[in-house]
C-alpha cells in the first residue's frame, strides 16, 4: 500500500470511530437523559436492555472489520462485569477469538524485514498457520536452528510477529479515542467520577508498551524473577537473539487451557484446586510483588502436569493440601503474554490492603476508609449512610460465594437497590489512575475462577491472605508506635525547661501579641454585616415600592427610585480600601 493510499485508510478510519461514537451518544443522551425529563423515564428502563444488546452488537461488528485498538476496547469492555450490562459483556466476550489472521506472505515478509535475514536462516521450521491471531499481533510456531539450540538449551520455540501496519492503525485509534474523551468531559454524569481523557492516557501507555515486544520481553523476564522460588508459577524463556521490537521468540510452554475443566480432570488435576491457586498467585502479584499479569485471559494461562506423584500432596501458598491418590497434585500455572501489567504504586498498594482487611473482616466504616484512600471515593461523599448501606449488605449477602448469591431472591436484590439505590448513585465516585488495568485483572480473575469451580467464594480465598497482611500490618504498627513513643519522650523531656524559658519572658515583659491581623479581620467582617444589611434594605423597598405603584403611585415610585442608595452602598462599599490581610 502506497503512502498516499496508507493516509487516506486511516482517515477514513478514523471518521468511521467518531461517526460511530457520535451516533451512540445522541442515542444514550435522547433515552437517558431528554426522555426522563419529561416524564417518560419508563420508556428508558423498558428499552434499556434491547439497546445495550444492540449498541454491544453493533461495537462487535466494528471492531472485528477495524481490528487494532477497537478489539483492545472491547476486551476491556467484556471484562467490566461489575459495571456494564451482561447485554453488553457477554455480546463482547467472543471478541478475540475472532481477529481474523493475517496472510502469511505479509508475515513473513514483516519479520524478515525486522530480523534482518530471511525466516530460513532464523529457524529451522517455520509453522506458516498461525497458533493464535490477536488484534495486535499473530502467534506461530518454529523450531531453532541447531546453532542456536545449542546456545539456548531450547528447540520447539513460539513467535509473535507483529501484524504489519499496526503502528500506524495504533495512533489514529489513539487520536479517535481521545477526541472521544474530549466530548466525554462535557458530559457531567461521567466528568464527574472519570476523569476520561486521563483514563485513555493509561489506555494509550499501555497499548504502545504493547506493541513493543522488547518491554514485552523485559516484562517476562521481570515477572520471572519475581516468581523464580515459587513452584506453582512457571513462564516462557525469552530467545533473545531472535527477538526485536515487532518479533518476540520465547519457548514453547503451550499445556492445558486453564478453563478446560474436562482436560484438566482428565489429567488428574482439580480444577477447584486450580481455582483456588490461581487466585492466591493474583494475590501475591498485587500485595507482594506490585507487579500484575493484566490480561488474564483463558487464552494467556495454562496449566501444565508435572509427574503424577500419587501422594496427593502439593505445596502451595497456604501450605500442602490433601486429595485422593487419584488426583495429580503435581502441576504449576504458566503465564504467557506479557504485553499488558499493571504497576501498583505503593500509596495504592497500601489502599488496596486496607480494603481487603476490611472487606474480610465486614468493616463496613474501614471500607469506606479504605476507598477514601485508594481515590474512588472522593472525601465529599456522605459516608454515614453509605457505612449503614455496607453493614446492611455484609449483613445480608457477606460471605456468600457466586453460587449462593445466584439462588438469592431476585426481590430481595430489587429491596436492597430500591432502600439505597438513589444514594449509591449520588455518591461522588470515580476511577484513579493505576486502577484501569487491575480492575480489568480483578474481573478476569474472579471470571475465571468462577467457571472452574461454581462454588468459588472469593471471602474463603481472600481471609487467609488478609490474615497474613494484618499480621504484617500489625507489625508495622508496633515499630510506629515505639517510634512515637520515643520522639514523645524526647519532647517531654525538653518541655519543662522550654515552659520555664517563657515563664522567665513574661516575667521580664519580653512577650509581646500581635492583633493587627486579627483586627482587620474583624474590619472586614463588620464591613460584610453592612452590605449585607444594605442588600436586604434594597431588596424591601424594591418590593414594597413595585407593590405600591397601583395604589400609591407617587409613594411607590419614589421607594423603587429611593431603593437605589442601599443597592450602591451594597456593590461598591469598601472597594478601593482593600489593604493587606
């Protein structure tokens, strides 16, 4: 494709975003907003769900003919289960299975020109049908040249190679997105709890860290070590000399989808264990090691049988578990695709851990302390009733897993949104920074290990980790307190000769007080009370005048004209006498 003919794709491209996001928001604006003003909000509810299906629909259709970051939108999409409609989840969840691959002709061509040599030389066996086809890239398998086996101690080995073009597609998606985010600022219903355009920064960070598959690699590598003692992670290792910007080769560890319950049990493996290891190895990534797999997608996390041991024992994080000989508990989870990680800062982490010490020990006013500190609740927020909402739900629905929420009353859900309904709504909420790629991590997670064991109880997984960071907590506070205690005793023990030294300067009359600021304050104070009086004056001969004009024209009209004299004196009093403060 020429330059000429490349440009003029992506405008078109381009126009094709806005025209499209600018159609969904006339909707959204007509039936959620123009509607209910005028008493029809009934219209709204009945249509709501048929339209979200249609809008998911039809964001479905677009992303799969444009491909680049609108696959990337609509993942994120899918995997907001705790904040957009299952109408328009579950429409999206499909979305990357559907990249259609790229032909490989162009493939090869994209990574001759990167590795600089012809796919031959580079491997002994190139794959040409693609293992997988993602929106930014494509997955094939090879085998490495004997030289380079020997160098690495590898052979069966997978490589990315970046779909050509993808560059650009990338920054004219970016530039739709954040004119997009621009219309959303004037919107305040969303400018009031997202900050968009600072969200779409993040989205754009991370999609340019994607598209890099050296930081991908260095990724890896870093998520590695972080996991190099822990015998229940494993990761890819990194062909360095056949890796560059657009080309990443790592070792093949294709094993055991992690949601293929059926191959999992065929293996002598439980996937309830599964589920409950997995959920423990998120855990560690946010609270010990600030360093999160973001897109922990099925596709991206398999597991793989190590030798059946036959004793029914495996140590994992909580310490060796006991099945039936039956089961294989010797296996581990490998992570792939190290494109998208979440950093976490350590204000937040800290956040983060307050939060789960008080949502497994049901402290509703921690919650909201927790949620203060994290930024998703702004300080305005009313917090006394929104504690009282908390504790009515830990009362009512804590502890209970997906499983058992699911047979819950759907009137009883209806009751509780009905009592505290319009106050969750009217709380000033909003999404940090940091937070876009872990929720999506937080949501994958819970996703995934809802599917392989139904009775998955997220409180159950969550306690013993809780428990260990109080314990931690508990040990920070200790060296706190022994630290204030000792600058405590520090002043204390200064402080009576600091007392004696100003009993012996009021004693010599060399303590003096400085009012002056205190009296001009009050000036101005006193000078506010006179307009204020002159403003109400103004206003009773106004209207006292206009309602004598009919009867007592004469007295009237000289009250409205008299009523002048009070309005001056409230305007323009004191201005030009403004001195320091």
């Amino acid at each position: 494709m020429t330059d000429a003919a490349a440009q003029g794709a992506h405008r078109a491209r381009y126009r094709r975003i806005l025209s499209f996001a600018a159609r969904e928001f006339v909707k959204i604006w007509w039936f959620e907003l123009v509607l209910p003003r005028f008493g029809m909000s009934s219209i709204a509810e009945r249509t709501r769900g048929p339209r979200m299906q249609k809008f998911a629909q039809r964001f479905h259709a677009l992303a799969i003919e444009l491909g680049g970051l609108m696959i990337k939108v609509g993942q994120f999409m899918s995997s907001r289960l705790d904040v957009l409609p299952p109408e328009i989840t579950a429409e999206l969840e499909g979305l990357q299975d559907e990249v259609p691959a790229v032909p490989f002709a162009d493939i090869r061509a994209a990574a001759e020109a990167e590795l600089g040599i012809p796919l031959t030389r580079a491997y002994a066996w190139f794959d040409e049908t693609p293992v997988a086809a993602a929106s930014l890239g494509q997955v094939h398998r090879a085998r490495l040249s004997e030289l380079d086996a020997a160098d690495t101690g590898l052979e069966n080995v997978v490589v990315k190679v970046q779909r050509p073009g993808i560059d650009g597609i990338v920054a004219v998606d970016l530039a739709a997105l954040r004119r997009v985010a621009r219309w959303l600022t004037r919107v305040r219903l969303v400018a009031d709890r997202v900050d968009a355009p600072a969200l779409v920064e993040e989205f754009a960070e991370t999609s340019l860290e994607e598209i890099d598959y050296l930081h991908e690699a260095a990724s890896a590598e870093r998520f590695r070590e972080n996991f190099a003692d822990d015998p229940r992670v494993d990761t890819p290792e990194i062909v360095w000399e056949r890796s560059t910007r657009r080309v990443l080769t790592l070792s093949d560890v294709t094993a055991i989808k992690i949601n293929d319950t059926e191959a999992l049990r065929a293996a002598g493996i439980d996937p309830a264990k599964v589920a409950e290891v997995f959920a423990e190895v998120m855990f560690d990534q946010v609270f010990t090691h600030s360093f999160v797999h973001a897109d922990p997608h099925p596709g991206n996390i398999f597991v793989t049988p190590g030798p059946s041991t036959g004793s029914g024992t495996q140590e994992t994080g909580s310490g060796p578990s006991t099945d039936p000989g039956t089961q294989n508990q010797n296996w581990r989870l490998t992570f792939i695709d190290f494109g998208m990680m979440a950093e976490v800062p350590d204000s937040l982490r800290a956040g983060l851990r307050t939060l789960l010490i008080a949502v497994t020990g049901r402290d509703s006013r921690g919650l909201v302390a927790a949620a203060q500190e994290i930024g998703v609740l702004l300080p305005s927020a009313d917090t006394a009733e929104l504690e009282r909402a908390l504790k009515a739900l830990f009362a009512r629905f804590g502890g209970m897993g997906f499983a058992e929420l699911a047979t819950v009353d759907p009137r009883e859900f209806k009751d509780f949104a009905d009592e505290f309904g319009d106050m969750v709504r009217s709380l000033p909420l909003q999404l940090p920074e940091h937070m876009l790629l872990l929720i999506r991590a937080v949501s994958l997670t819970s996703g995934m290990c809802s599917s392989l064991d139904p009775s998955f109880n997220v409180w159950d997984a969550a306690e013993p980790y809780a428990g260990r960071l109080l314990r931690d907590e508990t040990g920070n506070v200790v060296q706190a307190f022994a630290s204030r205690a000792m600058e405590t005793a520090g002043i204390t023990m200064r402080l009576p000769k600091r007392i004696d030294d100003i009993i012996g300067r009021v004693d010599d009359g060399t303590v003096t007080f400085d009012t002056s600021r205190l009296e001009r304050r009050l000036d101005r104070l006193e000078g506010i009370a006179r307009r204020i009086a002159s403003g109400v004056l103004f206003a009773a001969m106004l209207v006292g005048g206009a309602l004598l004009v009919t009867p007592l024209p004469p007295l009237g009209i000289t009250l409205i004209c008299v009523s002048v004299l009070p309005l001056l004196h409230s305007v323009f009093a004191g201005v030009g006498r403004r001195g320091p403060r």
